[in-house]
C-alpha cells in the first residue's frame, strides 16, 4: 500500500509575508479527513521560513532544484547538504521548467538525484513529453529514455524517490492529461521500473503533475498508478491546496 502524496511547488512565487501566510493557512485546515503526506517545495531564501513555520506540523519542506556538486566554485548553486542541514525534506529534480529554461538533461539529473540521496533528501524526479512530442508519437519513448536514465544508474536507491509524471503542455495550461492518459503513462513507468527491480515498482510513488485542482484532483486519484500530485498554480491557495489533499 503506498501512502498518498500531494506536494505544492510554489516555483518563483511569494514574499516573506505571504509564505508565512499560506503555510499558517493550510496547517491550520490540515484535519483527520486527510490522510495522505503533505509537502511544499518553496524557493530556497524561503526555505528556513517554510521550516519554522511548517513546525512540528506533518507539513514536509523541500526544494525546488539541488546542485550536483559536493561543495566549491559554483556561483550561485546551492548543494543537496546545505539543504538538509536546513532541515528540507525533499527535493525536486528535473521539473521541465528546469529542463526547458535551464536546459538541464538527464545526465546532470542524474547526478542531482545521486547528491541528493547522498545527503539524505528525497528526490521527486520528473518526468513528461512536450506537446510535440505527444502529437509525434513520441510520448513514451520520451519517458522511457527520461526514466532509464535515472534507474539504469546502479547508484540511484529506488526505495528513497518519488517520481512525477507532468506532461508539459499541461503544465500551467489549464490543460490536463485525461485520467485514461495519465494512467497509462503512469503504467508504463512503473512498468520500466518493474523491469529494473521487481516488486520495488509497487513499493514507488509516482505523483502526476498539471494543472491538477480541486475539481479534477479526485479522478486523476482513483487511477491505480497515480499515488498523488504535484500542484504548482493551486498549490499558492490554501483552500484549493487542502481540498486537494483531502481528495488523496
Ligand atoms: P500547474 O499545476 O500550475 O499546472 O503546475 C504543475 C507543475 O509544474 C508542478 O510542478
């Protein structure tokens, strides 16, 4: 049995008064109707923030992206150690934003996620075909390649990783992949990974991402494969983000 896991990435958003405003907001609404693990993945000068604020409260803090370096000559990078220290959580590794505008690829992720197991911090790795890519036929063989890269390594721990499935066109679009859609990318990926590990695979949370709300969230849960969300644009209002959860 897999617990549920919803987490909101907040990417590029918020001010020190809002953080705290929203975390208060949505620890205050945490109740017994949700069951499933809760975490925001919030810009790292906010981090500590989010820390002191989530508290003692089941709410788990992560970041948005991690360095794949140890420690030294990197302007401006942030390692996976400082990060723990901190007290975060979890990571996200590969979101497409990281991909597209930062052109990050599977190698360098790779070697994100190694760094941060490294240090103790869970990665929630993403994965997702672009629009052309769909309409090419190509959604799966995209997947495939985004997903061997990381469980071909013989270093990644597949028992301490998420992993989200986000097909970018629905990525702050509005747009969803259809419950069907999504399961079947969900099937599949943890199918390759079934085929590295075995029984591993039923053990793996994969989370779907994109534009994910409170009125979809509840189909896209009942699927088999889908074990929460990752929520980016409903993730900034509490009560959205809670009745999220509640739906998990
Ligand atoms: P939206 O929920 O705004 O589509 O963003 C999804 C996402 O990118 C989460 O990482």
């Amino acid at each position: 049995m897999r617990q549920p896991l919803v987490v909101g990435n907040w990417k590029m958003n918020g001010s020190l008064q809002f953080i705290s405003n929203l975390l208060h907001s949505i620890q205050s609404n945490i109740d017994d109707k949700i069951s499933c693990e809760i975490g925001v993945c919030v810009p790292f000068v906010y981090v500590g923030l989010a820390i002191d604020v989530a508290g003692k409260s089941s709410i788990k803090v992560g970041a948005q992206t991690v360095s794949e370096h140890t420690s030294g000559a990197y302007t401006g990078e942030v390692s996976a150690s400082m990060l723990e220290e901190l007290g975060c959580h979890w990571v996200l590794v590969g979101h497409s934003e990281r991909r597209q505008l930062f052109n990050e690829v599977n190698e360098q992720l790779v070697t994100k996620v190694m760094a941060a197991q490294r240090a103790g911090l869970i990665p929630i790795y993403c994965v997702g075909e672009t629009e052309a890519e769909r309409k090419s036929g190509d959604t799966f063989s995209v997947i495939e390649k985004q997903i061997n890269a990381l469980i071909d390594n013989e270093s990644i721990n597949l028992t301490n990783l998420v992993l989200a499935y986000e097909p970018v066109w629905a990525i702050g679009t509005g747009l969803t992949a259809t419950p069907d859609e999504a399961q079947e990318a969900h099937a599949f990926i943890r199918q390759l990974v079934k085929n590295k590990a075995g029984d591993l695979a039923d053990k793996l949370r994969i989370l779907y991402g994109g534009s994910v709300k409170a009125d979809n969230a509840e189909t896209l849960f009942h699927q088999e494969d889908i074990d929460g969300g990752l929520i980016g644009g409903a993730s900034l209002d509490a009560n959205a983000f809670i009745s999220i959860c509640q739906m998990a």
